[in-house]
C-alpha cells in the first residue's frame, strides 16, 4: 500500500490550480521522478476541476486512484494512492486536511502558491508545510486509522468508488488530449505519459 501524494486544490474557477502539495516519488526511477510528479499534479489538478462541490469520490488512472473531495467553499482535497491503500483512511486524511486547511485559510479567492509570490497586495501566499508529514505518518493506514477513530462515521454512501478517469471528462474529452493540450505538463512529461500509456506500466513501482 502506498500513498504518493496530498495536494489542496483551488477548484471555485477554471483552471484549477493546486495550492499546496505534498509527493513522495522515491519509489519510482530517479529519471521518472519528474514526469510522475509531474503527472500528478496534472491529475489531480483535472479531477479537482471536475468534481462538484459537496461530492467524494474515487478516480482510477492507470495504476493510480485518486480520491478527491470537494468543498463548498471552493477547494478541493485530493489523494493519489495506489489500488490497494484503503479508501476510507483516504477520504479521513482528506477530511482532516481540507477542515485544517480551511480554518486557516478561509478566503480561499485570495491564495495563491508557495511557490507563486503574490503580484498583489491582496493576494496571500498559502503555506502548509503540515501536509509533507502527513504524507508519512498516512504511509501507513493501520496507524493513520488509529488516528482517526473520531473520524470512522464518515458517509460512506457519498462515496464514487472506482470510477475511470474518462467517467469524469466532459464528452468528446480524451485523457490523452488534456494531457497534450497542458502547459502544467513538461515535453519529457507528455513523451513519458504516452509512452508509459502503450506499455500499459504508467505508475509501476520499480
């Protein structure tokens, strides 16, 4: 079981636009590294957009599922495991951080990257360095479960389970189109995408 990455995602206007992230690619090639993060990003940025407000759900790409919750209040959570970390412990985390995350940060129009310098005096620069340790104390769901007993009446019905990625496109879209249509994507990222999608090993752990 493997948890590879948390991101926060502004999802209220199009495009959406992560706001904070937190990867863990070490499992994969030093040369792929980039591409894969690269790809998550994009991944999650693109079911973020596509998932309204109020609604859980889980998005399968490949060998990643990506489980994303979107709030009311224009922002979204968003998980990348792998097919067998529990999706429960998925959607806890997501609870946990997107409640964090919205309490310190409740004009969420305002925000933008860590890695972008506000251009204006009314922009705000999002830091939340918290999500890089959740990304190893959720490494491994039995502790992370306990952590999050108070959290086990999540509704369970309110959850998509296992829905492709093609499921959340708008018709016509093709995965494969977005992903040579994006400038978050770098050329080495597109060629790796493609690639990775013919010999049907995209998210292979070496």
């Amino acid at each position: 079981m493997k948890l590879f990455a948390i991101f926060v995602v502004r999802n209220k206007t199009q495009p959406a636009k992560a706001l904070a992230e937190a990867k863990d690619v070490s499992s994969f090639g030093f040369f792929q590294r980039s591409s894969v993060g690269e790809f998550m990003t994009f991944m999650a940025q693109t079911i973020a957009e596509r998932t309204k407000a109020g609604q859980r759900q889980s998005i399968e790409e490949s060998n990643y599922i990506g489980h994303v919750y979107a709030r009311t209040e224009g922002v979204a959570g968003v998980v990348i495991t792998d097919k067998d970390y529990p999706t429960r412990v998925a959607f806890g985390l997501l609870n946990k951080v997107l409640d964090e995350f919205t309490t310190r940060y409740p004009n969420i129009d305002r925000l933008v990257p860590s890695n972008s310098p506000s251009s204006s005096a009314t922009e705000q620069v999002c830091s939340y360095p918290e999500l890089q340790q959740y990304l190893v104390t959720y490494q491994d769901p039995k502790q992370a479960d306990t952590i999050m007993m108070v959290q086990r009446e999540l509704d369970e019905t309110k959850i998509i389970l296992h829905k492709t990625i093609e499921s959340v496109l708008e018709r016509g879209e093709k995965m494969e189109s977005l992903v040579e249509r994006s400038g978050e994507l770098s050329t080495q990222s597109r060629i790796f995408y493609k690639t990775a999608k013919k010999q049907n090993a995209c998210c292979v752990i070496s």
